[in-house]
C-alpha cells in the first residue's frame, strides 16, 4: 500500500495517492460512474495505472472482515 497515503494535514486525512491530492473516494466514484481507467489516466496524465488499482486494493482491504449494519436513513 505504498502509494496510498493518509497525513492528517492534507485533506482532512482522507486517504490519497502519493505525491497528489487525489483521494481514493475520487478515483473510486469516477470508477463507480462508469469511468474507464484509460479515461481517467488521459484526465489526469500523472497517474499511473498502478494508482488505479492501489485505490482498488486499499478499498478492497479496508471492507475486509468489517461488520454491516442496516441503518436507517435520518430524518
């Protein structure tokens, strides 16, 4: 998971790709909206596809073994 990173003081810490302010959330809602890999390396030329699948990977693992819970929408 070298090339995902979290520094507090970089977007509220939310988990990034190194060297950018490219969060994984991004990348995974642009991947989510039918976006392809090779559209979002052409929009953003300094990432790589192994950034890509980094974002993949670290969202893979992070809902790993999790408990879900059905929850209610708030009022």
């Amino acid at each position: 998971m070298e090339r995902i990173v979290v520094n507090p003081k970089i977007l509220a810490g939310k988990p990034i790709i190194r060297g950018t302010r490219i969060t994984v959330e991004f990348i995974l809602e642009l991947l989510a909206s039918n976006t392809s890999e090779e559209e979002i390396l052409q929009d953003y030329p300094h990432l790589s596809g192994e950034d890509i699948r980094a974002c993949l990977k670290y969202a893979a693992h992070s809902v790993k073994n999790e408990i879900y819970l059905d929850l209610e929408k708030a009022s």
